[in-house]
C-alpha cells in the first residue's frame, strides 16, 4: 500500500482484533456501501455519496447529530484502506483500516486513526491532552466499534444504538 501523508500527525491510536470469519466475508462487510450503519454503534446512517473504490466518499451521522464526512484516499480490495474524516469544511484525522487473513474462518482487523486533535502541533504543547484524554477516549472509541463489527458478525443483525455503552464524543447522552 502506498504510504500516507503521517508527517502532519505526531501519534496514532490503534486497536486490533481477531474475529471469526473469512477475510473475503470481513472485506465484503467493511467495503459495501453503508456498512457503519450494521455495526457501529453509534453511527444511525452512513449514507454514501460516492462508491466504491478509491476517491468513495461518505457520511457518518452520528447519534449526538455530529456528521462526518469520509474520504478514502487509498483502497486495495482484501487488504484494507485509508480514509479523512472530519466535519465539512473542518479538520480531518486519518484513519486506517487494515484487514488480515489468520486461517480457516479466522481473520482480523486492526483501525489506527491519526487524530487531529491535540495532535498536529507541538509534541511538548500536545503531550499530556493527548495521552490524558484523547488517546483513552479514542480507544474505547475503537474498541467499540471492532466489537460491534464482531458482534454482527455473530448475531448477523444490526447493532443495537450504544450496544458496548455509551460514548461522550458520539452518543446523545439525553436520550440513553
């Protein structure tokens, strides 16, 4: 794959998971078109605006009403690809997502994201936000999602709105 624009990030936070099924099942689940709205759980739609492939854009609407867009920047089918997500007209962070096969029925998933926030500046300035409150947020974040991809790929149902708990950045807290 080639390589990414890393030099305007100073960390990533990652997360992988091995899950049980193919890697042609896993990649049908994460390339079709509005795939977030089946596992993420606290994205209510995705709707597509360009796909699929390489330049595809998207929207995840989130349940607290942030609504992102996604540009994949990078696309190889079985393998994975690399995205900008942020508000419109706003910052974006990269987010990379990464398929692998393990085996008979096995296969795993690791997203890394280069946030923007408290990340694209000075390491001395950005340090401490980052590895105090972004990083563990984001974490949890990732974690929730790969679960919620985990968890419909057993059940094979939609995911249920804040399955794995909510989530101070995207659930609408009001409403839980």
């Amino acid at each position: 794959m080639n390589a990414l624009p890393l030099d305007k990030y100073n960390w990533a936070v990652s997360y992988q998971m091995s899950l049980s099924t193919n890697l042609e099942k896993l990649w049908y689940i994460i390339s079709s078109p509005s795939n977030l709205e089946f596992f993420h759980p606290f994205c209510a739609k995705n709707p597509v605006i360009q796909w699929p492939g390489l330049n595809s854009i998207d929207e995840v609407h989130y349940y607290n009403g942030k609504v992102y867009k996604r540009n994949f920047i990078l696309w190889e089918d079985l393998k994975g690809y690399d995205l900008l997500i942020g508000e419109e007209d706003g910052e974006t962070s990269l987010v990379s997502w990464r398929i692998e096969d393990l085996g008979k029925d096995k296969s795993s998933l690791q997203i890394t994201v280069y946030p923007h926030i408290f990340n694209t500046h000075s390491k001395v300035v950005d340090l401490i936000p980052f590895f105090l409150f972004i990083k563990p947020k984001l974490k949890k974040y990732l974690f929730q999602v790969i679960h919620g991809l985990d968890w419909h790929i057993k059940e094979g149902q939609k995911i249920p709105k804040n399955h794995f708990g909510n989530h101070s950045w995207f659930s609408d807290n009001s409403k839980i």
